[in-house]
C-alpha cells in the first residue's frame, strides 16, 4: 500500500481509521484482530497529536505505512512531533493495575491496551522522527 500522509490534527484520525482498515481487509485479517488493530493505531495516533503536537505547541504530519506479506501485516506510523515514547507509558499503567479501583487514576489505560492488542510494537526515535510499529500475524 501506498504511504499515507495527513497533518497531525485530531481531524484525521478518521483517515487514518479508513487506512488500517483497507490494509487489514487486503491481508485477510479477522474482524476482531482488524479491530485490536485499528483500537491500536487510534490510540498511538491520538496520543502522537496531542502530546506530540498540541502540547508541545507544534504543527507536522503523520505518515501512515502498511507493509502486507503472507504472515502479518504490519502499520508504521512516523511523525515529528515531540519524542512521546508509549513504553514509558506503559510502565506506570502496569504500576496503577496493581492498585484498587478507587485509587486508580481515570484514563491513561489506552496505551497498555493498545499495545497488547497487537502481536508486536515497537517504538524507535530515528534522528528527529517518532516510529511506531504495529505488526498483527495473519
């Protein structure tokens, strides 16, 4: 598939639902890994505009890629926003898992989920670009 490439605004999270969704029905995924996917890139690609861009006070693109072979699909998302690395996220999310309900802090679950909806993340900084890699086996 060709590479996508929108600004990094909230208005094209829509777009980039519609990209996913196109690679994972070409690589033949299930519904439910197709939608873990999607769940994936959504909450990577709002979190890359908000902290990465909005907050940072900072305009630029994200670009979108799908490599599709015949064992997984895998999704790339590089932008130049802000270094927002979703690991050093998780790593609290684990820690607030452990405590009651009530103690848990409201939100900021969605990285940890996104990142076990998926068979393999990764991220990397490449000079000043942010890569996400989302790979899903077929």
């Amino acid at each position: 598939m060709t590479t996508l490439t929108l600004p990094g605004t909230l208005d094209s999270l829509g777009a980039i639902a519609k990209y996913v969704m196109e690679a994972a029905q070409t690589a033949g995924l299930d519904k439910k890994a197709a939608y873990k996917l999607r769940l994936a890139v959504d909450e990577i690609a709002s979190n890359i505009i908000i902290h990465g861009y909005e907050e940072a006070h900072l305009e630029g693109a994200i670009d979108l890629s799908a490599d599709i072979n015949e064992s997984s699909l895998t999704i790339i998302i590089e932008d130049t926003g802000a270094k927002y690395d979703p690991y050093e996220t998780v790593a609290v999310e684990e820690e607030q898992l452990k405590k009651p309900l009530d103690e848990r802090p409201i939100g900021g679950l969605g990285v940890y989920l996104a990142i076990q909806g998926v068979d393999k993340y990764l991220f990397e900084r490449v000079g000043n670009r942010n890569r996400n890699i989302f790979v899903v086996n077929c």
